[in-house]
C-alpha cells in the first residue's frame, strides 16, 4: 500500500514538472509604450567576440538596445569579461545561456552535454552557477533564458521534463523554442515566448517579419550568431544587419527595440 503511494506520489510530481506553462494575457487596455504600435528585439547567441566588438557597438550606434545570450564557459566570454561588462554598461541584455551549451539529441553535441541525459539537478545547478557568473560582470541580479539550440524538453524521451517549469524559478521570462512566430501579447508563455531566426536572411525578408506583426499590435523577436561572414558558422550578413538596425533606429517611435528582459517586464506588468 505505501509502494502504491509513493508511486502516485512521484507520478504526480512528475507531471507536474513535464507539463507546460500555461499562457497568460495582458489587459484589455494595454498599449505599447509612448505609442509605439508593437516591439522586436535582437537577440545574439553563444557569446562571440564579435558580439562586444562589432555588434553592441554597432548597436549602440544606433541608439538601440539588444539581449546577448552567452554561455559563460566559451572563451570569448572567459577570457573578455571587462569587454562584456562594457557591453551591460550601454543597457544590453547579458542573458542566461547555460555553461556548457546543452542540446538536445543535436547532431554536433557530444553525449556528456546531451540534454536527454540531464538531470532536474543538474540543470538548475548550470543555469544557478551561470547565473552568478554572469551576475559577476554586469552586476545584474534579473535577466532572461535564451534556450540553447531552441530547445525545451530535458531528459529521456519517455520521461522529459519541460524546462518552463524550471526556468520559472529564475527568470521573469525565456525566449523558449524557435518558431517564427512574433509574441501575441494577448496569448503568450512567458517562458516559451518563441523566436524567429534571422542566420542567413535578408533585410527585406525581416523587414516584411515585422511589419506585419507590427500591424498587429505582437513583439517579434529574432535570434542572431555571428554578424558577418567567418563569425560563426551560424550568421546573418553584416550589410543586412547594417540594414535592418538603421531601419529599426530610423523608425524607433514606431517600432519598439528593446531587449528580451525589458519587454517581457513590460508585458508581465500588463497583465
């Protein structure tokens, strides 16, 4: 009978933490700031050198903030942390991207860091180490999860647990799974929010992304490696970056551009 129990028990607490996070919707009076008619916000990967000297520069430039998901073991972030901690101090994001960059069942990741193999445990002790390290360059003690490799499921396939359960315990938000889908404030999970990738696209194609959510009142928000050719394996093109960043500055009172921590508060406050 007490065997019976606890397996009802733990079948219960299992459930509970495989299921999703339901979706939450702001209120019937809620409007975008000083008028704006929706938001995007770029978001940057891995955390590459060309991040602190190319593309927070350029951004800056701009007059425009983003959100700079890097996992803290890469040598780039390692080894250039004043650099990063320059980056924080012009108003980016320096968002939670793990330790050790795990994916789930990716043809480049090695079984150690295969998130089919991790454990509740082990994923909360990354993402709280990650957390305190990134805490150490931008004095920051609030930021957001950018899902590594898009991915929201840990653990064996017959027994995955969703990661917006425990992403819940640190964050106000994370960006979730790629699904080139803008954000719907009147529908949306605030821990699996949904990215569009911008690798390889041009600036008219994004451009078009977000207009039409824009015209629909959504936030779309993108997701970047490398900005230019030999970057990253993974880049956008650095003439369509160019393009896309004077095009979101030159319509700035239109078109929100913030980073992920910074919208996401804003929605979570409009509930």
């Amino acid at each position: 009978m007490i065997s019976i129990f606890r397996r009802a028990k733990k079948a219960i607490h299992d459930h509970r933490l495989r299921r999703q996070v339901p979706s939450v919707s702001v209120g019937t009076d809620f409007a975008w700031p000083a008028g704006a008619a929706g938001a995007v916000s770029l978001t940057y990967d891995d955390g590459i050198a060309n991040h602190f000297q190319h593309v927070a520069p350029a951004l800056s430039a701009a007059g425009l903030r983003g959100t700079f998901y890097a996992h803290v073991m890469s040598e780039d972030f390692r080894n250039n942390t004043d650099s990063w901690r320059a980056v924080t101090a012009r108003g980016h994001e320096l968002g939670n991207h793990t330790v050790f960059h795990p994916c789930r069942a990716n043809p480049g990741i090695t079984r150690d860091f295969d998130l089919r193999g991790y454990t509740e445990k082990r994923w909360c002790a990354e993402i709280e180490l990650a957390n305190w390290i990134l805490g150490q360059v931008d004095n920051q003690t609030e930021r957001t999860f950018g899902n590594t490799c898009w991915d929201n499921w840990l653990g064996p396939d017959e027994n995955r647990i969703c990661l917006e359960q425990l992403a819940a315990r640190y964050f106000p938000a994370a960006r979730g799974e790629r699904n080139d889908l803008p954000v719907n404030p009147r529908s949306f999970n605030r821990y699996n929010l949904g990215t569009r990738s911008a690798d390889g696209e041009k600036f008219s194609t994004l451009q078009d992304a977000i207009e039409s959510a824009v015209s629909r009142g959504e936030w779309l928000i993108f997701t970047m490696h490398g900005v230019g050719q030999g970057t990253n394996s993974l880049f956008i093109a650095d003439a369509e970056h160019r393009a896309l960043i004077d095009w979101l500055a030159a319509n700035r009172q239109r078109i929100w551009t913030a980073p992920v921590v910074e919208v996401s508060k804003y929605l979570l406050n409009s509930i």
